[in-house]
C-alpha cells in the first residue's frame, strides 16, 4: 500500500453521438484535458473517509445521491481485501456536475486510478472501464460506456458500443466552444425519457437514432478531411435529431440558435441533454470569441473554448 497517490480524469465532450450510442450506434467524443477530477488518496491511522463538493465524513455515511461513488469504492475495497485499512479520500474537481460533460464518469475513473495505486495494483485499460462501468450503471442506468471511455483517454475517441474503442484520425482545425445552459442535465433521466419513446414509438425512434448514426461516420470522414463547413451542418442535423428525441430544452435551443445566429458553423447540444452544456463549431479564433460574448450574452452561466487541432496518431 501506498502513503498517498494521485489518481486522474478530464472532462468529456460528445461531438456526434449522444444517445444513439446507448442503441448501438457510434459515438465520436473529446477530451477536454484541461478540465481536470482529481483524487487523492492518503494512508491514516484509522477510518475510511472522503472529502469532495458533496460530502465530507466517513465512507460509511455517503448518501444515496452518491450510490454510484458508495458502490464503487465498495466492490474496489473487497476487490483489494481493504475493507479494514483506514484512508482518506480528497476528490477535487474543474467539472461543472450534471451539465453532460461526464462528471460522474470522470470520478468514479479518477477514484478507480487512485485506488489501483493506493493498493499498488496494475490496471489495464479494459480493466478500468469495466470497473467504472460498475459505479455508471447506478448513477445512469444504462451507460453506453463513452463517458469513461473518453474522461479516461488523451486523444479525441471513436466508439461502438461492445465493438471499437479506438483513437479517431483527427485532422480539422478549428474551435469548438462550449457552453453551460446553467440547469442541470440529468443524463439519468433524459436516457429513461429516451427508453421510453423506444417503447412506445419504436418506428420513429430507430429512424432518429439510425440516422444519428449516419451523421457520426459523416462526421469521421469530416475530420480527416479538415471539411469544417461540412461538419458544421451535420452538428446541426444532429440537434434536430436529438430534439426530435426530446433531450433538447429552451434554454439549450436559445443558446444553439444564438450560436448560430453569431457566426457558428453548427451547434447542439453535447451529452444527456434536458439542460446541460451545448457545443458550437467556429472557424477562426475571432468567430469563437465572438460567439462565446454572445453566448455568455445570452444567459450561458459557463463558456470554455477548445482548440481543436491535427492530432497526431501513434506509430
Ligand atoms: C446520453 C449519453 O449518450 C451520453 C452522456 O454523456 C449516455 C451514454 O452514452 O451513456
């Protein structure tokens, strides 16, 4: 066991995707890696405890709004035969929570790193998104996998479900800013909501997510290809899909339509929808600036702007 160990995570951002992943359908996601979680374990001399936004006191007190973070650490702990060893845990997080930018996820990999580390066992890629898939089954119910995959990787990803997880030839170059509706998106819900049209309108439904799917590989034949201007219409194609989906809101069409209205190539909004965080596309440094005042203008209660460029795949 270690005295104290760092475990890490960044922020994620759906580019194409969102939802239709859950049915199958490949998703294209960023990391955002300067957009940090961090947890840090330390060797006490008794108890088990955790500090973090929600909570501060023992382990064995976590509510349930934390269930997914509770089982987690538990399965790890008989995992490790640590279930008596005292610790203290700090998680500290740049993270916007419940605003569709995997804050969950980007925990419970942080946690999972630590923890390997704490009890100074080798964790493999495969391994940590199978654990961490164990704390999003409580918090989201039906996790595709995209959110750990992508808080827990350096390089913008490309995903089918139980299939592909793999780096995704990225040649654009460009700004994608990000904004912050300001309501909570409750990735949890907006997938039930999503499960239930499933059910009850089966036909339009597969239409919507098929066709998601469709724009995604459009969207990876964009990025190879620096085809920006195109990119920037399919992200709008996939907003009217995913509203069609009813995981889109006012205050995240307002936000989309000011985008657009201020220079964006395209807009939607990223993640689970129903509030949360929107992304738009810009060419030039000048337009994302201009869009990002106009966004803040507009009501966005958080704005980050990530430079997307040529990113260089490994030997
Ligand atoms: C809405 C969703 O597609 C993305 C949440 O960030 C859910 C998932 O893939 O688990």
């Amino acid at each position: 066991m270690k005295k104290s160990v760092i475990g890490k995570s960044n922020a994620k951002i759906i580019l194409l995707g969102d939802h239709s992943v859950v049915y199958g359908q490949p998703a294209i996601a960023l990391p955002l890696t300067s957009v940090n979680t961090t947890v840090t374990m330390t060797a006490t001399a008794a108890g088990q405890t955790i500090a973090s936004r929600y909570f501060d006191g023992p382990i064995a007190q976590l509510n349930s709004q934390l269930a997914g973070v509770v089982k987690l650490i538990t399965t790890l702990l008989e995992r490790f035969d640590g279930q008596q060893t005292p610790f203290h845990m700090a998680i500290t997080s740049d993270l916007p929570a419940e605003r569709g930018m995997g804050s969950s996820a980007a925990v419970d990999v942080a946690i999972t790193r630590a923890m390997y580390r704490f009890f100074d066992r080798p964790l493999t890629r495969d391994e940590l998104l199978e654990t961490v898939a164990i704390g999003e089954k409580i918090t989201h119910g039906n996790p595709s996998g995209i959110d750990a995959a992508t808080s827990s990787s350096a390089v913008p990803i490309w995903l089918i479900p139980h299939e592909t997880i793999s780096q995704i030839p990225f040649h654009l170059t460009g700004y994608l800013v990000i904004a912050d509706s300001g309501i909570k998106g409750q990735t949890g819900q907006a997938v039930a909501a999503v499960a239930r049209r499933h059910t009850t309108q089966p036909d339009t439904t597969n239409r919507q997510i098929e066709t998601l799917g469709q724009l995604s590989y459009a969207a990876r034949d964009c990025l190879a290809a620096n085809e920006m201007t195109r990119l920037g219409g399919i992200l709008d194609s996939a907003q009217e899909q995913l509203a069609g989906l009813g995981v889109s809101s006012p205050e995240l069409d307002h936000l989309i339509t000011v985008a657009r209205a201020n220079g964006a190539l395209g807009a939607k909004l990223t993640g689970g929808g129903m509030g949360g965080c929107m992304i738009a596309l810009c060419a030039t440094a000048a337009s994302a600036t201009a869009v990002q005042h106009a966004l803040v203008a507009a009501g966005a209660t958080a704005t980050w702007t990530e430079v997307l460029h040529h990113e260089e795949e490994p030997a």
